[in-house]
C-alpha cells in the first residue's frame, strides 16, 4: 500500500513541488514581510559558488555536505551584503545586485577552469527538473523514496520547527526590531538563522525546480497570502494553500500541454498572485475600488445633509434646498444630483415635494451629528 | 598571441565592441535606477526576458537576432510595468514586487522553452546560452543593432535628462511643477530594458543585474553631480567590459561574462576604498590627521597653561614631564611643533640639575596656544 | 462647467475638501479660505492631516470629495502662481547634486520639454540662494549640508518660481535658531511684498509671533481666522484633547504678536480651570511642542 504510493510518480511529482512550495513559503513570508525577499534570489545564484566549492573538495555533487555548503554560502553572501550596506556607501538594493554575481562569476570560473567536464553543470542547478524526482530514489524502510522527497520533507520539517519554536521572537522581531532588541532577542542572528535556512531550502529545491522557480515559491505565495490577510499565522496557512494548489494545478496543466512541470507551478503561483490582487476581499483592487465608492457617495449624502440643514430656518430656503441649487452652488452634475437625491430619499432621509428638497428628522439629525459631532441631540 | 594578433581577431573585434556599448549603456542607464533605489530592475528585467526571447524565436523562426531582442525588450518592459502596478495599486513593497515579476515572467519563459522544445524539462543549448550568455557568438550584425539601441538610450536620457534628474530626486516637487511624474517614472524604469537587451548575449541573465549597478556605484564614489556622475559610470562600463573582454580573449575557456562582472567589481572596489571624499583610504587618512592635530594642539596648549599657572612664558619642561601629563609619549608632537616653530628645545641653566634638554614655548607658540583656546571658548589665562 | 473664476479674491479657497486613506478618514468636509498677503500657518496635532491638506491642494494626494481654487483657479491653471517647499525628510540628500543645482530644478517647469537651463537661469537661482543666505554653498555637495541649510536651499528652490503663493511643509521643523529666524525673515518679506504664505507649522509657541492668519486643524477644521481671534484655549483644547498641559498662560498676549496691542481679553486665562495656579517655571515650557 505504502509502496504503491510511493511508486505513484504524479503523486510523488506533485508532493515534491508542494513541499518545495511550503518550506519556501515559510521562510518567504518573513523575507517578505522584511522586505528583503530579493536575498533569496541572491542566495538562489550565489549557491552555485558553493556548490562548486563543494564538489571541488569533496566531489560530492548532492547530499548533506551539498547542503550544508549552500547554507555556508547563502550566509556569506548576506553577511558581504550586510558588510557593503553598513560602509555607508552603498545602498541595501545596490548590496545585493553587487554580491551575488560576484560568487556566481567566480563559481562559473571555478567550474571553467577546474570542472569543465562534469556533469554538475550550473545550467541544471539553475533550472532542476522536477519531473525526473522519482528517477533518483533512496531505499527507506524497504520502499524506494524520491531523494528530493526526502531533503525537501527535511526542509519543510526543519523550517516549520524553526518558526515554530522562536514564533513570539520572530514575529516581534518582523514588525518591531528595535523592540526586539531591547528586549533581547538578538534579531540579527534569528534572522541569519532564517538566512541559513533559506539557503539550505535553495539547494535542496534545486533538484526539484532549480534555483529561480525557487525564488517564485519564497515570494509569490507569501505576497499573495499579504494581500489577503492581516493575520501572521494566516499568512503561513495562506501560503501553504496556495503552494500546494500550485502544486498540483501546475502538474496537471504542464501535461495537458506538454511543457515544463516546475516552470508552470511557478507560473501557478503567479496566477494565484494575480487572483489576490484583483479580487482579494480587502485588498483587492475591486475591493478597494468599491470602498473608495462607497466613501464617495457616503460624504455626497453628508454634504446633501449638511447643505439642507444650514438653509433650513433660512429666508434663502426656497433657493438653496431646491433641487437647482445641487447644481449649481454644490457643483455637481446633473446625474449625479439626480443619483444623490434618489439615495438620499431611499435612505428616507428627505424628501422630495417637487423641485424642492426637505430633511426628515433622521436626516436632520445626520447633519447635526455631522456639525457638531459628539454634542447630544 | 601578439597584441596586434588579438586586436585584429574579428570575433575578439566583435565582443569587445560589444562589450563596450554594453558598460556604456549599463552605466548610464543604471545610474538612474541606482539613485532611484531601483537597483535590482536589471535582475528583474533579464530574467522577465526569457519569454520574450522564446517568444522572438517563434516569430523570427529561428536565431534572428532582431526579433529576440524585440521579444526579450517587449517582455522586459511588461515586467517592468507589471512591477510598477504591485507597487502602486497594493501593499506590496518595490522589492517584493520585483521579485514576483522576475520569477513568474522566468517561469513563463521556462514554460514556452519547453514548449518551443517540445518536453517536459528545459533542456540545453538555448537556454545555457542565455543564462551565461554567449560573448563569442556575437556577429557583426548584431553589433549594429545594439549599437542602434545604444545610440536611442542615450538620446532619450539626453533629451530628457532634466526631466529624469528631477524625478529621480525629488517626485513630489516635479509633479507641482506640472512634470507627468508617473509617465517619467514609467519610461525611466522600462528604458532598463534596453541595456538588458543589449546586455543579454554578452554576460546572460544572471549578471546583467551587476552589470547595471556596478559602474553606477563606482562612479557615485567619485562624482559630485549627476552628469559626471553618469559620464564616469559610462567609462567605468566600457573599461569593465573590455576589460573582460580582453582577459578571455587571452585566456581562452574562460565565460566573457564572469570577466566582465569581476572587472567592474574590482573597479568597485577600488572606488570604495580610494575615491578622494568618499573612500576608506581617505577616511582613515583623514581620521589620523585629525587624531595627530588634535594632539598637537593638546600638548602645545597643556605647555601654555603650565607657563600660565607659573606665571612664566618661558617655563620649561622636560620631555618626562610632559609625558606624564599626557600619559603617553608626545615627542613625534613635539617634535612637529619644533618644527613649526611653536616649541623649542633649550639647555636648562646651569644652576638647575640635569644636563638635558627642555621644551620650552616660543613667542609663536604662546600666541598659537591662546588663539586656539579662543576658538574653543575657553579661558586664555588660567 | 463654466470658466468662471470661483472665488478670486480669495489667495486659497478649500471648500468640503475629504480625503480618506484606506477607509479612515485623514481629512472631513474642510471648508478653509486664505485672503492674500497674508501669512498663514497650519498648526493641529500628529496625523492631524497638515500635510495632507497641501498635497491634497496641490494635486499629489486624491481626494474623495470637494474642491479647490487659487486665486478662483483651480490647481491645475493656477500652477505657475504657486510655489512649494516640501519637507526636508522627502528627499534623500546622497543625491550626487549641488545646491545652486537644487534651486536651478525649480526653474525646469518653465522651462519646458528639451531646452536646458543657461546662464541665466543659473543667475536667477544664484539670486534665490543669496535671498536665503547661501551664495557661498552654491557649489557645496548638499549631503554636506546641514539640516538648516538643507531647508533654506529648498526655500530658494521656491523663491526661484517667483511665486504669489508659497505652500510651506514643517519648513522650521529640525533646524537651528539662527535659520529660523533666517526662513521667518525671508516669508515675512514676502509677505510684505503681497505674496501669500502659508506653512504646516509644528511648533505652537511660536505661531503668534510668526504668523498673522491661522488654520487649527485636527481632520476637522476647528478654527481659522486672524491669529489672535483663533488661538484661544478653548480652540487649542478642541484640538489636541489632552495633549496640552497648561494652556493659561500660552493664551497671554505675547509681546511680538503682530497684533498684539488688540488682543481680547476673552483668551487670557478666563476659562474655568483658572483656579490652577502656573507653575513657577515657564509655563510656555509646559505646552507639549508638536514635535515633526
């Protein structure tokens, strides 16, 4: 049964892209959240420089060593950018564009130079191939296990554990570091330590997706899972819905059509993205769209309210609480008057008697909680 | 190889060339996206053109180097806008939106690869040359082309190099002057585009981020307003490029593109440490001498305020002395005060023990030591 | 609608202006005019909506509902009679760029698409850094110079437009004595030549000795009118709720008020937490300074 399971190669591709989507969505929401997400598409480069390293000292072209020496990396290539950030000299953005080529160039030539003829060719790292994860298996327990399913579990298991343990520390750390500071939470290392993660899901990632489909399952989901909640601990769950439903709608599709599996759950992600922003519930653009109606036709009834109430023990009434005068001395346009009116009257708060408007008592005490607010009527 | 052997090799001819508009093009260009805080858009940028190289080889059928760059400039630019609208109509932040846009438009191009290759996994040949680029598959054609889009980024940055100089630092003011604020910064961040295009057959996707930022960085550190500014980074990109360009000619097997970057990045690096102003080199030279003259003064004016007390301008004082008050050794101070004239050595009388010399305050010094005790706002006489 | 001017006598004329932020309102129904030749300040607590209200006249911020005029023109054509002095902190001052360079930018506007600025638009701002005390920064590097002098460059950059209004944001907010008094000097010649001023000012100590009209504002408008008609306790205390520990004596006439020869009696210390005796040390160092 077990075997049968694992021996299901669509399950175990579409396992692996979700896994690679979680533990990359839960590092990711803090990158995010920091607003250093663009350190994942460093490290996701400047990997190759370890990797290479890696391989030259151990001829090792996968495995722990592997990931502990893209971990290493991934540490020195924030730690060189934190160093050129704090010269002064040189903006956060500028850091990293400056860091990462710098150790892809010199791994490039390393591997030019020293391993011009083996198989670890930069262009696979860059790129993985998912859809082979069930070629390279591991014996466990009698069945034979995607090496990937397991780094990629491992991942997932370590990160998740990670946030877990220091989620009080991290989360304060996020949204008020100097706060963090004072109270002794050393940010500076939970974060390097978040860093040393990342760089271990990179390299692990690389087999299933390669390293820039990575950098789309840290950021997107987590974007996308901002544009739909206030909430942290939503955000993970968000997150990891999204990367799964990727998962698997971009495995179908890839196919259906016959092209590149993790190109296209990447590409799932970016459609989940385009989802949240257009029709997130608070902070979708349709959403916000009709927020800032509505606010607009709330404040039209206001100043309506406010207009008719200053006029209405005045001679000048029979003037200005007429219908004409919306026109001309408010400004508005005929249709929008009319608009105006007719809401105003359905909300009973005038009424009409021709061309002339009069306040109802709700109205009347609308435009007074307007005037003089908190006063008692 | 000779020199003149190399230098007259047609496809060295060709990507120096290449190269060269390259770092000119990435330097002017980048400047404004540095000083924008816009950085990564060159990452971002050569990433989002993979679709739009796939794209240009369906059209072009084949390697047609004009319909690529169009495709690759085309995507570039949608990238481009689709970052400025996350940015603008959302609470996503700049970095978070690049990275959205450079990895979904990859993944895109990802996906039409292996279309256009018929598979399920990307496999070589295109995209290798694409990533790393390909410096040595450069053709005389292609030079003209990108020489084309070189001449037609410099002109729109000369054309509109006030309206970009303002945009650039100050949105708020451009827009009270009637400026079209969001066009501007719409054109600024898509004419990235341009040098990515140009950029990607000499050093591939990976490195065209640095390839934008580098020169600008370097040139920041030794320029005091923008044209220079951007003028150096231009230098700095053609010496970069050829450089590099050079340095694999000579050293056959290695990448052009890894060169090149590494070039810049040295010059980087040298700016960072030398540029007069800017530069550690400098700023640790000039923290010494700040540190020396403060020393000098402390101790000239130490001398002043014992003649003081003793009511005595000629009070003289023996080297221990004066070391002991300062705790530390003050000969190399007051050996430079000597020399300039402020202090003087003289032989104790002969009624006084000890044969050794003593320092003692010269005219100069005593009117040296008040003025400095003026400036501070102190006391003169004790 | 017709082109009729709205309000032309009026330097500024802000009527049902609402400008709302994700929902929660920043400003409400702002109705608020400024004759010219005025100098006007803008004072009200943190997030009152100051700023908001200048970006919002001039056109950088979008508003919800209501209109505004400059001399009976909307924004839009009144834009040449108008200068603006943004606040210092919108900027970042590692721009590779020189003081006279800052104050030739205000000259771009007029300038129009592809002509460059020459020698005598180089002279005119040579002139607008000696009105403010900086000819002899005109090359220096601005991330050299000081806060003071970062203000007083973006002031010319202002005065360069020779405008007939100038909108100020929080320009004394963070510099030194000597170049407030500088920048206070500068506006009220301007003002004596008949231009308009009008300023977000931080600071209420200070705004009856500056300023002869004044705008309280806290999303509402609470009060606006010639300074010693509005800065009242009672106004103060609708402001800022309990944010203001002892009003008493701040209300006094002070000696520099350009009116103060007329202040009412109304505002001195007659409100009915007058049985509390001030303190013996100043008590006008006992209001809260809105800090920027």
């Amino acid at each position: 049964m077990i075997t049968a399971l694992f021996n299901d190669i669509e399950l175990m591709i579409m396992l692996v892209g979700a896994l690679v989507g979680i533990a990359s969505s839960l590092v990711g929401t803090f990158l995010v959240l920091r607003g250093t997400s663009m350190l994942s598409d460093a490290i996701g480069h400047s990997i190759v420089f370890g990797i290479v390293v890696v391989w030259l000292l151990t001829h090792q072209a996968s495995g722990p060593l592997q990931i502990i020496g893209a971990a290493l990396t991934g540490i020195l290539t924030v730690f060189l950018t934190e160093l050129l950030v704090s010269t002064q000299k040189v903006k956060k953005d500028a850091a990293i564009g400056l860091v990462f080529p710098v150790l892809f160039s010199l791994g490039v030539l390393l591997i030019n130079l020293y391993a011009s003829d083996v198989h670890i060719d930069a262009h696979t790292v860059l790129l993985g191939e998912i859809g082979f994860v069930w070629l390279d298996t591991l014996p466990l327990g009698g069945v034979e296990v995607p090496r990937s399913l397991l780094s990629m579990g491992a991942m997932t298991l370590l990160n998740g554990t990670f946030i877990a343990l220091f989620y009080k520390e991290l989360k304060l750390a996020t949204f008020d570091e100097a706060l963090a500071k004072a109270l002794g939470f050393a940010p500076g290392v939970l974060f390097y330590g978040l860093l040393l993660l990342t760089s271990g899901t990179a390299v692990a990632a690389f087999d299933a997706v390669g390293a820039v489909l990575f950098v789309a399952f840290v950021i997107v989901p987590p974007s996308a899972a901002y544009l739909l909640t206030d909430s942290l601990g939503r955000m993970f769950l968000y997150g990891a819905l999204i990367s799964i439903a990727s998962s698997v709608s971009g495995y179908h599709l890839a196919v259906l059509w016959d092209v590149s599996i993790g190109g296209m759950m990447a590409v799932m992600t970016g459609v989940f993205l385009a989802l949240a922003f257009l029709a997130g519930p608070r902070y979708g653009i349709a959403a916000q769209w009709l927020q800032r109606r509505r606010q607009r036709q709330l404040n039209e009834s206001r100043t309506l309210m406010v207009h008719l109430y200053n006029h209405e023990d005045g001679p000048e009434k029979a003037v200005e609480n007429v219908t004409q005068a919306l026109r001309e001395h408010l400004r508005w346009a005929p249709a929008r008057a009319k608009d105006v009116v007719e809401r105003s009257r359905q909300r009973q708060l005038i009424t009409q008697h021709g061309e002339r408007l009069q306040l109802t008592q709700a109205g009347r005490r609308l435009a007074q909680e307007i005037l003089e607010p908190g006063v008692s009527h | 190889m000779s020199l003149l052997a190399l230098l007259s090799d047609y496809t060295l001819q060709n990507v120096a060339i290449g190269a060269a508009l390259l770092g000119l093009v990435s330097g002017v260009l980048g400047s404004f996206a540095v000083l924008r805080k816009q950085s990564l858009l060159g990452d971002t940028l050569s990433h989002a053109a993979l679709p739009g190289v796939c794209l240009g080889f369906i059209v072009g059928g084949g390697r047609h180097m004009g319909s690529i760059l169009a495709g690759a400039l085309i995507t570039g630019a949608l990238a481009a806008l689709v970052m400025l609208l996350l940015t603008r109509m959302s609470r996503l932040k700049t970095d978070a939106a690049l990275g959205i846009s450079l990895s979904v438009f990859f993944a895109v191009g990802v996906v039409l690869l292996t279309y256009l290759q018929g598979g399920n996994n990307a496999s070589q040949g295109g995209l290798d040359a694409f990533l790393f680029g390909q410096a040595a598959a450069t053709l005389r054609s292609d030079l003209w082309i990108m020489g084309g889009i070189s001449v037609f980024a410099l002109a729109l940055v000369a054309a509109l190099w006030k309206e970009f100089k303002l945009v650039s630092f100050d949105t708020q003011f451009a827009a009270t002057l009637g400026l079209p604020v969001a066009w501007l910064e719409a054109l600024m961040t898509v004419m990235i585009a341009l040098a990515v295009v140009v950029g990607l057959q000499m050093v591939g996707v990976v490195l065209m981020a640095a390839m934008i930022i580098a020169p600008a960085v370097a040139a920041r550190q030794w320029a005091h307003r923008l044209e220079s500014m951007v003028l150096l980074a231009a230098v700095f990109g053609i010496i970069g490029g050829v450089s590099g360009a050079m340095i694999s000619a000579l050293a056959r097997g290695l990448a052009t593109g890894p060169l090149i970057i590494l070039s810049l990045s040295s010059v980087v690096i040298v700016s960072l440490m030398f540029a007069p102003g800017r530069g550690f080199v400098w700023e640790i030279l000039k923290l010494k001498r700040d540190r020396r003259q403060l020393r000098y003064q402390q101790v000239l004016t130490t001398l002043y305020r014992l003649a003081s007390h003793h009511s005595d301008p000629g009070y003289r004082l023996d080297q221990g002395m004066v070391d002991a008050y300062h705790r530390t050794n003050t000969k190399r101070a007051l050996d430079r005060l000597m020399r300039r004239g402020l202090v003087t050595l003289t032989t104790p009388p002969s009624h006084e023990p000890g044969q050794r010399k003593q320092w003692v305050l010269t005219a100069e010094g005593y009117r040296e030591a008040e003025r400095i005790l003026d400036s501070l706002g102190q006391e003169a006489s004790a | 609608m017709s082109d009729t001017l709205h309000e032309p006598n009026l330097a500024l004329h802000v009527e049902d202006l609402t400008v709302s932020y994700h929902g929660k309102p920043v400003l409400w129904d702002i109705d608020f005019d400024v004759p010219p030749g005025v100098m006007a300040a803008i004072v009200g607590p943190n997030g009152a909506g100051k700023s908001t209200l200048i970006k919002s006249v001039l056109g950088l911020v979008p508003s919800v509902a209501g209109h505004v005029t400059l001399f009976g023109r909307p924004y839009r054509g009144a834009r040449r009679r108008v200068g603006y002095v943004p606040q210092r902190s919108s900027v970042d001052w590692d721009f590779p760029t020189t003081a006279l360079d800052v104050v030739t930018m205000g000259l771009y506007g007029r300038l129009g698409w592809l002509r460059r600025p020459g020698k005598r638009e180089r002279a005119e701002a040579m002139a607008a850094l000696v009105m403010v005390g900086m000819e002899a920064f005109a090359g220096r590097q601005i991330s050299q110079l000081s806060g003071g002098q970062q203000q007083r460059v973006f002031l010319a950059r202002a005065l360069v437009q020779k405008a007939d209004v100038y909108f100020l944001d929080e320009p004394m907010a963070g510099v030194d004595a000597t170049t407030e008094r500088a920048i206070v000097d500068i506006l009220r010649r301007l003002r004596d030549q008949g231009k308009t001023v009008i300023v977000v000012h931080h600071d209420l100590q200070t705004v009856r000795s500056y300023f002869d009209w004044m705008l309280i504002l806290n999303v509402r408008v609470i009060a606006q009118g010639p300074v010693n008609d509005v800065y009242t306790a009672d106004n103060l205390r609708r402001a800022y709720g309990g944010q203001i520990a002892l009003l008493d004596d701040v209300t006094a006439p002070h000696p520099e008020s350009p009116a103060a020869a007329t202040s009412e009696d109304k505002s001195v210390g007659k409100s009915a937490d007058d049985a509390r005796n001030p303190p013996a040390d100043s008590a006008l160092g006992n209001i809260a300074r809105e800090t920027p």
